[in-house]
C-alpha cells in the first residue's frame, strides 16, 4: 500500500478520508495548510498526495506549483471546483488527477492505484511502435514525430503510445480512461479531451484540422494519416 498525504483543511473531510484509507493498508499524513503539506512533501516524501484546491493559506493551483519545484510525487486534485476550465489549469499547474467533490472512499483509493501504476517504470515487455512518422519506445521513454523529439508528459506520453500501437482503430473514450488512466469512465469526465487538445499542440495540428489524431464524432478517436 501506499504513504498517502492529505492536504485538506476541513477537519471532517480530512478525518473521514484518513480513516477510509487507513482503513484499506494505507499509511496516511494529514495536514490542514498549503505551507504544511509542502513541508511534509518534503518531510515524509509521501507516494501520492491528495491536495484541495481550496486551502486557507495558498490557492491549491498556487502549491501545486511550489510542490512541483521541489517533487515529483504524482498529485491528486480532490476540490469541489467542477468547471472544465478549473481542471484544465489544474492539470497545468501539474495535476495528475482531478477528482470532484463528494466522491467515495473506493473511488479515491482506486484513483490512488490508478496514479501509482502510471507513475512506475514501463514494463520492459512493451514493445517500440511506429506509425505514420511516429515512434515511441516505452523503454527509453522516448517520443518522436518524423525523427523530431516530442516533449510530452508521462500521462501524453501513454495516451499516444496506447493509440499509435492501435493505428487505424477507432477508440473511445471509455476505453481510454479505463485502459490508460486505469480508472471507471464518468459521462462527466473530461480528462480525455484535455490530454487529447495538448497531443494535438504538440503533434502540430488542431481539432479543426487534424493529421493524425481524428475524432470520430460520438465515437471515440482515430489515429493514423488520412488514406
């Protein structure tokens, strides 16, 4: 199980999430403020830290930037903040996960495996795909697009490789969510979406005019060049 760190400054919340997951093995932190949390991040070096936006001292986006500049520990946003636009800058700002107040304790404690799995060493087994000009070796954590380095994050980087090594196929969004975030698909969720717009940046196109990244409309999303 995991060291998990709470940064939650309603004491009931924070109480009823470190019971739950005491409850399930794990060895939980607790702290009220943004400048505690740091403090323990540094201190406890924690496996996973749960961090609400809306803390007394710092904006939530705000520490996670400070934590940012000094871990790399995957972080889970818990708020009650539900607009796109809040769980884009969070996700920004570093965010691994964005999850919306209220939510269950088994939720929680699977987003928690989910972050975990994704934030370990690829399985040596994974084979190097290429397709259409792009190649990834999950090995060396490596990335290119017509021989040029593509700079993407870890969470990017298992996105694109779930697609290339499915070139051709049309994909969901619930399979995606299930098979690269590893967590249960909400009609709600938007991570998808998100990950798929910074791909696109960084691929160097747009929804509007897409080159290898086509969204098949209530469908899901293809990858490939046009035949």
């Amino acid at each position: 199980m995991a060291k998990v760190l709470i940064v939650e400054d309603d004491p009931t919340i924070r109480t009823g999430i470190l019971r739950a997951l005491s409850g399930r093995g794990h060895v939980v932190v607790p702290a009220g403020t943004a400048l505690e949390g740091l403090k323990l991040v540094v201190a406890e070096a924690p496996d996973v830290v749960l961090l609400d936006l809306g803390l007394p001292d710092l904006d939530g986006r705000e520490a996670l930037r400070m934590l940012r500049a000094v871990s790399q520990v995957p972080v889970i946003v818990v708020t009650a903040r539900r607009t796109e636009g809040e769980m884009v800058r969070a996700l920004d700002a570093g965010a691994d996960d964005y999850v919306v107040k209220p939510y269950g304790a088994d939720q929680i404690d699977a987003r928690i495996r989910a972050v975990l799995r994704r934030a370990a060493p690829a399985a040596p087994r994974d084979p190097a795909v290429e397709a259409d000009g792009v190649r990834i070796d999950p090995r060396a954590r490596t990335a290119t697009l017509d021989g040029r380095a593509l700079d993407l994050t870890p969470r990017e980087f298992d996105l694109l490789y779930y697609l290339v090594a499915r070139a051709g196929e049309v994909i969901g969004k619930r399979e995606l969510l299930t098979e690269v975030w590893q967590v249960a698909y909400t009609a709600a969720d938007k991570t998808v979406d998100v990950h798929l717009s910074w791909l696109r940046r960084k691929l160097g196109e747009t929804a509007q005019e897409p080159r290898l990244l086509h969204t098949v409309r209530r469908v899901g999303v293809r990858f490939g060049r046009p035949s």
